[in-house]
C-alpha cells in the first residue's frame, strides 16, 4: 500500500526505503511524452492568453509590437 502511494520504494536485493517528501511528490507525476507536454502548454498558453486580451490597454499593445 505504501510503495502503490509513491512513499515507499522497493529495491531488489537491496530492500525497502521511505521517500522523502519531494521524491514522493515526483514519484506521483503522471509519465508523459513529449508531445503530450506541447499540446498541454498549447491549451494552456491559449487559453491564458484569451484570458488576458481583454485585460490588455494600448501602452502594453505598444510594448508587445516591439518584439
């Protein structure tokens, strides 16, 4: 039960070791690809940019027409 909640790490031959707190937030990420990280951000960098366009005033339009 412990090693299925990411706070226990079984080593073979070697034996059990408890986690630290910031392997076992590690341990409980989700695996993905590298593709599945780009269509992720896409969502997100879409999204919050919806969010921001009407929050958005000239002098800022102007900065961003620099780049």
């Amino acid at each position: 039960m412990l090693q299925a909640q990411g706070r226990l790490e079984l080593k073979v031959r070697e034996g059990a070791y408890v986690l630290d707190r910031k392997t076992m937030l590690l341990h409980n990420l989700p695996r993905v690809d590298a593709l599945e990280l780009t269509e992720a951000r896409a969502l997100l960098e879409a999204e919050s940019a919806a969010l921001a366009a009407p929050l958005i005033d000239d002098s800022a339009i102007q900065e961003l027409e620099k780049y």
